[in-house]
DNA sequence: ATGTAGCTTGACCGCGGGGTCAAGTTAAAT
DNA sequence: ATTTAACTTGACCCCGCGGTCAAGCTACAT
C-alpha cells in the first residue's frame, strides 16, 4: 500500500470513527469522505463497503464499552444490581453514543470481528441474566431476548427524543427495573417534569426522524 | 367539483386509507396515486399537501379506535385496570394499525382536526392517569409525558419487530406496567420463546428499517 | 353539437442517497 | 530523470422521494 493511501485510509477512519459515533452507522459514506477531505471514490477503493469500514473503525471501540460496562455489572456482589446496573450503563451508552446504539441493536454480517465481538457480549449478557435469575431477583420470565428488545426500544427512543426529550428514556428504564424486579421496590425516577409544549415537540421530532 | 373529480378524490381516499394504514402514514404519496389508479399530479391537485390527505383519511378512523379503547379504560370500575387495560389496547392498537401508531407518536401541524382529535385523546389519558393516580395504584412519579413516550418507544419496537417477533412489545408492556403498579403484582407475561437466530433476524430487520 | 372551464396527465425539476470508472496524478522503483 | 504501477478524482450512472406545470382531454352547460 503507498504512503499516500495509508494517510488517506486514515483519514477517513478518523471521520468515520467521528460520525459514526454522532450520527449512527448509517451515516452517508459520501459525508464521512466529504469530512475526511477525500473524494467518495477513495473511499470506495479503499474499502468497498460500508461494513468493511465500520469493522475497522468501531470494533474495538464499541467492544471496550461494552465489555467496560459488562465487567462493572458482574463485579457487583449482589446479582440485582449488577443486573440494574448493566441495564442503565448499556442504555446510557445508547443514548450517548449512536455508533454503540447501532451495534446493540442492528446487525452487519458483513463487520466479521464485529459480530463476532457482538456474540461475545451477548454471553455476557447472559451470565448477567443468568446470575440475577438464580439469585431469584429477576423476574424468572424475563428472556434474554427480552433483554435485547428493550435495549432496541431504548435505542430507538433515545435517539428520536435526544435533543427534545434527553432524560425520558432514563425514566422509561427505570419503569421498566421496577417490573423486572422480583421484590417490590420502587426506583427513584430521574427528573424530568416537561411542559405539554416540550411534549409536543419531542412529538414532532419524533415524527421527522421517522 | 366536476363528477370525475368527485371519482377520483374517492379513489384517492380510499387507496390512501388502505396504505396508511398498512404501511404508516409517511407512505410515498406516488405510491398512493399507483394504487389509486390515477395519476400523482391529481393526487397533489385536489389533496394539495399530505396532511391534508391525512385530515380527511385517517381522522375518523384514529379518533374512533382510540376513543373507544379510552371509553372502556374509563368503564373499569378499578382505576388501576382502567390504566393497565388502556396502555395494553392502545399499545396492541400501535402494532395492528401503523396509522394510529403514527398519530399517536407523531404531529400533524397541517390535519387540524385531527390535531384537535388528538388534544381530546390526551384528555382522556390524563384522566385515565389521574383516576390511577388518586386511586394510588399508579406510582405517583408517572406522569402524562411518560405516557406519550411509553407509547412512542412501543410504536417503535412494535413496528421495527412487526413481522420478526411480533410478541416482543407486548412483553415490554407487561414488563412496564408491572414497574409502574403501586402494589407489588406480577401480571403473566404472554409468550414468546425466541431462539438466538430468530433474536439475531428480528435484529438484522431493525437494522434494516432504521 | 360545440365551447369552455375544470380536470388529468406525465414529463420534468431538484435533491440526496449508493455506486462505478476513465482519465489524470503521484509515489516510488530504477 | 524516467517510468510505471498505484492511487485519486469527479463526472457520471442508478434509484426514489417530493413537487410543478404546460399540454391535452373531458364533463357539462348552452
């Protein structure tokens, strides 16, 4: 590979890496070379699909958030908690960070090492679920797959009310722990009193993203 | 308005209540036009915009569903199942009908009455709230804005898993009005075994419709 | 039967996405 | 310095969206 190519190459990893993590992957690939100072067709040659620059450019970060928040919740000594904990941190990541929502909540079978860093989480996943069922702190009919639903529907929510609404996933998480919980406790809820007017907008920007 | 003006219009209408209410209400309007059998400069010429569509379309249609799933909430004579039985029809009324999900969770600033509908639709849910909340079944931090964002993130999940898990919001639901319910109770959660690959498909099509 | 206002049509515009490739440029080997 | 293979570029293609409008057609009153 030339020198000019490699510096290219990196160059738009670097914008990549940047909108990804602002926009979410599915980021024109144009805008991506457009902020690298490239035209399109390098990027193209350099790396053909939109899958094989994801794998090279969020892969490590997005599995060094999740194993960050994975190892937090399976440090904690009550299963609960680390249950709860890994349950907001994830959706916290979601919320902050599109590129990671994406990664959570979609599927690139093209991104090998992605995926196959995805799986890995996924188990993780499962040993934290597993943990609080056996503790008997989770509700025993709550599946990993439920698991996965509602990180989808807070990915969702989160990004369509970002700007509009920014604590309302916080509150529909913490709604939802509450149901999860075996033991009746109720979580406080983050703040987050909205005028009709605020709703109403979050309402329609809502409406423009989808 | 001439007679063949008269025909087409209703030709119109009925092609657009049809894929509004299959596909949501952001449906391309040619699209609409081809059903309708008519040319898409007719649409434009007697509708003008699609809200105006929208007014004339769907109004009847939302405000009707969800006026009666309101009248039954407020039937019930125990405030709690009132609340619980609104979320879940309105919730399940989210994923049959990608029109009202779209009215729910979306604003229509051109489809006045349909606006006014929904300010009346809101009504009623601050009502079925409050009697929840005076009864003190319902968690006294719940507010309206909650509700609306509840049903936002439903509408989502609901319609991104529609033809992949179609049982994965009403779980959330479960799930949520159990964390929302002042005394402790676990409401059964209906049934949905997913094996991995059906999880990993539901996820690749959210990708998809993302 | 004919005139005309009302209506319909489809080609056309702008936009923005994905993707390709011939022509031109440049790094680097000799 | 010259050559050549590697690389870059941007014009170009496709598609589908919203939206407009001159030209032509048709319902209807006379």
């Amino acid at each position: 590979m030339r020198a000019d190519a490699q510096r290219n190459a990196e160059k738009l990893r670097a914008a990549a890496a940047e909108l990804f993590r602002e926009r979410g992957l599915q980021v024109p690939l144009k805008e991506i070379a457009r902020r690298a100072g490239v035209s399109h067709g390098t990027l193209y040659n350099l790396f053909g699909t939109r899958e094989a620059l994801i794998d090279e450019v969020v892969t490590e970060h997005a599995t060094s958030r999740l194993d960050e928040v994975a190892q937090q919740a399976l440090a904690c000594a009550d299963p609960w908690d680390g249950f709860a904990h890994y349950v907001e941190k994830l959706c916290e990541l979601q919320a902050t960070d599109p590129a990671v929502a994406d990664v959570v909540s979609g599927r690139y079978p093209g991104a090998e090492r992605l995926m196959t860093a995805c799986a890995q989480s996924m188990d993780a996943a499962q040993r934290i679920v597993g943990r609080a069922h056996e503790a008997g702190a989770l509700r025993p009919d709550f599946t990993n797959a439920d698991l996965v639903f509602a990180f989808a529907a807070n990915a969702l929510l989160a990004r369509a009310t970002a700007d509009t609404a920014p604590t309302a996933w916080r509150r529909q998480v913490a709604y939802l722990l509450d149901g999860l919980r075996t033991e009746a406790a109720r979580t406080s809820v983050p703040a987050g009193r909205l005028t009709r007017q605020q709703v109403q907008d979050a309402l329609t920007s809502l409406g423009e993203k989808a």
